[in-house]
C-alpha cells in the first residue's frame, strides 16, 4: 500500500507568517481606528451640519443606529449621526476586498516571475500597507485632519487588499490537495497568535506608559502610534520570514515550458483551446460552487452578527461590562485556536463538507440549547462548542472551494471565497440591526443567527464537489502510470 503523504508542518508556519502579519493589523484596525474617527467625526461642524439634515429628513436612522448599540445623543441635547458615519467608513476594507480580491487573485494566478506568482505582490504590498498603517495615528495628531487621515485609511484598505488574496493562495500552492485541510488548519492558528498579538499590543503600551506617567495621566491616544508601529513592524519582520524562508518555483520556467510546446505543435492553436475548455467547471461543478459560496455568505452573516453585537447581547441580557464580554470572546477565540489542528485532521479523515456540516450543526445546537433552556450557565459551553465548530467550518471552507477551482485557479477561487465572505460582513450588520430595531432586545442574536447557519447549513448540504482526492488512491495512480 502507497505512503500518505505527510504536512510539513515547518514550512507551513513559515508560510503562516504571511497570514499572521495581516492579522496583526486587522486586529489593530477596528478597535482604533473606531476611536480616531470618533475623535475626528466629533469635532467636525461640517459632519454635524450633515447630521442635522439627515436626521431632519430621515428620523428613522435614529431608531435604526440605537438598535446598533449606538449612543446617539448628544451631552447638549440632539443627536449626532457620527457613529453612522464611522460605520460606513468601517466598511471599506469589505468593499475594498469585495471589488478588488478577485481580481488580483485573478492577476496572481497569471503573473510569472522569477519570485513566483504571489510572491511579487506581497513582497510589495506588505511593506507598503505597514508604512501607511503606522502613518495613520501620526497623522492623526498631528493635523486632526479628516481628508489626510482618510487618504491614510483607503490607502491602507487598498494596498491590503491589493496582497490578502496572494497571501492566502501562497499555502495552496505549495501544499497537496489532500493536505490543504491541515494546512489552511495551521494557516488558522498563526492568524490567531498574530490577532492576540495585536489586540494584547494595547496592551502592553498601556502598562508601560502607566509605569512611566501614573495611571490615567496622559491621554490614550498618545499610545496610539506606538501601537500602529509596532504592528508595522511585526508585518515588516513576517514578510522577511516569507522572503528568506519561503520560496516559490520560478513560475516563468512552467510558462516557458508551455509555450515550447504550442510552438513545437502543429495544432498548438487548437490544443491550448482545448486545454481551456477542459479547466472550465462543468455544470454539476458551477452549481456546487454557488451553493457553497451561497453558504459562506449565510455563514458569515451569522459569525459576524456575533462578533460585532456580542457585547451588547452580553451587557443587555447577561448583565456583564465590555471587559467581561472580551474576555468572554477570548475563551471563543482560545477554542477555536485549541480545535485548528483537530478541524484539520477531521476534514482529511471525514472529508470537508462532513466536517463543515458537522460545525454547523454544532453551532445551531449550542443556540437551541440556551435559547430553549435559557441557562446562563450554559452561555459559557455555547462559548466552548461556538468556538470549535466555528474552527470546524473555517478550516475546511476555503480547501473546498479551490478543489473545486482546481491547481490552475488558486488565486481566482481565493478572490471567490473572499468576495462572498466579504459580502456577508458589509451585510450582515445591516441587517442584524433592522431586525433588533423590530424586535427590540439582543436576544434576537438566537434567532437571526440559528437562521444563518440553517441557511448555510441548507446550501452546503447540497454542494457534491470540493473533496480532495486521497493520497493513497493518488500514489497508486501514479505507480500504475509508471
């Protein structure tokens, strides 16, 4: 009987560092970058005369940011529509990755150079998002200017978007089809170390600066730059890891070999047609591919609808302050981290969809369960079993979509999964908050979300495509062609 193939764990963490590294500033970005616009929004005359006009005409948007958990009064009486604003302008980094992903992965997949296809643009794009990242608190205090720190902030979501889909397809390229599972496992675990690092980077500055000028005696915004820097650097430090230690094949020499051949061919013409048509998805394969990123997106609605209203779920029914409610998102991300490897394993032993359905149902179960008992204790093993099968489902997600793609779509398929992920994000607080606006308490999370997944759940079910092939099935091919 042929040798399974084996991960190579030491390498797949090196190629983790280029995950991590986005990681790194995305886990910086929302918690700060909320706070500076806030700052900025709030003295801006012009965003209050905007405010006035809108509320003036459309009285509803009140009713609509306070059902988002938005305090949307002002200390002198009226209302203030800045949080709107800032919800807005947060969601440019979705819109940034929805339109552009795609596109580069699309362009990756066809870039031959000596470095690679992906190589290129995150050897350029890492090192350029990390400069304008820590130039955007510097900015900010410097001028507390809105169209600088703007022209900072798109800046930064372009360059970002313009690596992710690279970085993401470096790990498929280099990795077995029937590996991917395990290796998009340990991809998973070093984004989590670098989104720890990040978020713990406050942190750390916080303390240090305590020691040095007494406990609240300066203003928090002054860390600000030190925390932006250091997650420069630590991107700066992760791509070098990538260059030194991580090499692609010169793409050129498989595109050279591919010309050779259509030129030393008589019917080169018609056999590069008939190579095209035979990587196209067949129709089983389309149907198979819109189903699954039809999941994604129902998928990524419901985790996003928790992510970003959990807090307040947590301080209107559960009693506890915005402290209590991170640490209680810790315990959710430290079992997700916990389950990465076990995720991985399952998808290859069980297969994906298996695994992927198997997360869900965990995740509906965990809902019905305090939703029908209504146990607060049970919030905490909702947390546990949440968290794995949430490690269950974004594990094995990706692997399925570039099977179905195949070798020669890595990149394309990757800027699939991110648009319809993506999409779910720019959506998913919209409409959350029109439905909490109607019913009127955040316990409507244990509807809106159990109806996601069921959805995701649906649509997955259906999805015949995506499994790798076994490596044994593989290996014996291989020898009866020898």
């Amino acid at each position: 009987m042929a040798e399974k193939l084996k991960l190579n764990y030491k390498k797949t963490i090196l190629i983790g560092f280029g995950f991590a590294a986005t990681s790194v500033a995305w886990a910086i970005y929302d918690p700060y970058i909320t706070k500076i616009l806030d700052a900025l929004l709030g003295e801006s005359a012009m965003i209050t005369h905007w405010s006035d006009i809108l509320v003036e005409k459309f009285p509803s948007l009140i009713r609509f940011m306070e059902s988002q958990g938005e305090n949307v009064s002002l200390a002198g009486g009226g209302f203030t529509l800045v949080p709107l604003f800032i919800g807005i302008i947060m969601t440019f980094d979705n819109i940034f990755g929805v339109i552009f992903q795609p596109m580069l992965g699309k362009m990756s997949d066809n870039t031959h150079t000596r470095f690679g296809k992906r190589s290129p643009y995150i050897y350029a794009g890492a090192p350029a998002s990390a400069l304008v990242f820590a130039l955007i608190p510097v900015m900010f205090l410097a001028t507390r200017s809105i169209p600088a720190v703007m022209a900072c902030i798109i800046l930064f979501v372009f360059i970002m978007s313009v690596w992710r889909a690279p970085v993401v397809a470096l790990m498929p390229d280099l990795t077995p089809p029937e590996l991917r599972s395990e290796g998009n496992a340990i991809i998973n675990l070093c984004g989590g170390v670098g989104s720890l690092i990040g978020m713990q980077s406050g942190v750390l500055f916080t303390a240090i600066f305590n020691a040095i000028y007494g406990k609240d005696s300066y203003p928090e915004t002054k860390i600000f730059p030190y925390v932006f820097l250091l997650s420069a650097v630590i991107m700066v430090i992760c791509t070098l890891i990538l260059y030194f230690f991580v090499k692609e094949p010169d793409s050129r020499l498989s595109a050279v070999a591919d010309k050779r051949m259509a030129e030393n061919e008589k019917t080169a013409r018609k056999n590069e047609k008939e190579r095209l048509k035979a990587i196209k998805l067949t129709g089983a394969e389309k149907t198979s591919l819109i189903l699954m990123l039809a999941g994604l997106f129902f998928l990524f609605c419901g985790a996003n609808a928790i992510q970003t209203f959990f807090a307040l779920f947590a301080a209107e029914v559960l009693g506890k302050t915005t402290a209590q409610a991170t640490m209680m998102l810790a315990v959710f991300a430290v079992c997700m981290m916990a389950a990465a490897i076990p995720a991985g394993k399952l998808g290859k032993k069980i297969g994906r969809r298996k695994t992927i359905l198997l997360g869900l149902a965990m995740f509906l179960a965990a809902f019905l369960i305090y939703k029908i008992t209504g146990a607060m204790s049970l919030i905490w093993v909702a947390l546990v079993v949440g968290g794995a099968a949430n490690m269950f489902i974004t594990v094995n997600t990706l692997p399925l979509v570039l099977e179905i793609g195949g070798l020669d779509k890595v990149g394309t398929f990757t800027g699939y999964y991110y648009t319809a992920t993506f999409s779910a994000q720019i959506a998913a607080p919209i409409l959350f908050g029109f439905y909490r606006m109607l019913s009127g308490t955040y316990m409507s999370l244990f509807v809106f979300c159990p109806i996601a997944f069921a959805l995701a759940l649906a649509c997955i079910l259906f999805v015949r495509h995506g499994e790798a092939i076994p490596d044994d099935i593989i290996k014996e091919a291989q020898m009866a062609d020898d």
